[in-house]
C-alpha cells in the first residue's frame, strides 16, 4: 500500500516535471525552440521557471557570441564596402548583446524588469544586424538570437 502510494507519487512527479517545459513553452510564442532548446539542456530537469528562462536566455548568450565571432572573421576576408559595414554593424550591436543578456540572466526572478529590457535590447540588435544586409549571412542565428528572446520575454511576463 505505501509502495503503491510512493508510486503514484513519484509518477506524479515525473509528470508534473515533464509538463513544466510543455506548459512553460506552449503559452510562449516560439513553442518549437522553447522546447528543443530546453530539452537539449539536462539543467532543465531539474530547474523551476526561472531557472528555464536562463537556459533559454543561455542559449540565445551561445548564438549571439558565434555572429559576434562570425562577423569578426568574415572582417579580416571581407574588401567590399557595403559588406564590411554591414559586418560593423553587427559586431557592434552583439557586442552590447554579449553584456545585455548576461545582465538579463542575472536579473531574472530578482529584477524582472530589467531582465525584460535586456531581452528587448537582444531582440532590438538581432533586427539591427539582420537588417544591414541586403544578403545577410547570419539570417538563421539573427531568429535563433530574436526566438530565444521573445520566449524569454514571455516567459518572464508569465512570472508576474
Ligand atoms: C530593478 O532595477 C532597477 C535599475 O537598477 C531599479 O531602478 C528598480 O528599483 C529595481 N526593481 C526592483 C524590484 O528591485
């Protein structure tokens, strides 16, 4: 009888965790990378939904820094104006994104509001860099980066 109640317990449990990133994810508006990117992460067994928006806002911290160092090689082979400044463009607005989202991830939960500007800030230099290009070679990370942290955003926005 107690085996069968520490069953259903712990079932219970497996459950509820296995819905966390389910339930957390579906009321965001990138359902899709929200839950590959959480899954992909073994951190996210265990975390609560603050510790989900970190991993969500880590991972967007990874993409930002390979455009940053992208942009940085394609620098030194690149000769044509337009492109260079294009490149400029985005080393500029990701190096304000490597600081704003570790700033982000340290505020959620404590400053929500600040955590919310910082992701605002990281979608707001995605477009920068996306749209100085007419042939931009960073378009699938530049939606990674702006995905990431609009579930982020929404995610926090779910926190109160
Ligand atoms: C969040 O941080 C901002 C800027 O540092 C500050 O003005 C605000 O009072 C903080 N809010 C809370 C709830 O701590």
């Amino acid at each position: 009888m107690l085996l069968l109640f520490l069953l259903v317990l712990l079932s219970q449990n497996y459950f509820s965790r296995g819905d966390l990133i389910a339930d957390t994810c579906r009321k965001t508006d990138y359902p899709r990378i929200c839950i590959s990117t959480l899954r992909s992460n073994p951190d996210s067994k265990t975390a609560d939904v603050k510790g989900l928006v970190r991993i969500i806002l880590k991972a967007a911290l990874g993409k930002a820094n390979t455009i940053f160092n992208q942009a940085n090689d394609l620098l030194k082979k690149t000769k044509d104006r337009l492109v260079r400044q294009s490149l400029d463009v985005c080393v500029s607005v990701y190096e304000g994104a490597l600081d704003e989202i570790p700033d982000a991830i340290a505020n959620v939960g404590t400053n929500n509001s600040v955590a919310n500007i910082k992701a605002s800030a990281t979608i707001d230099d995605a477009d920068t860099c996306e749209e100085s290009f007419s042939n931009s070679p960073f378009t699938a990370d530049n939606n990674a980066v702006k995905q990431l942290a609009v579930v982020a955003l929404d995610i926090i926005a779910s926190l109160g």
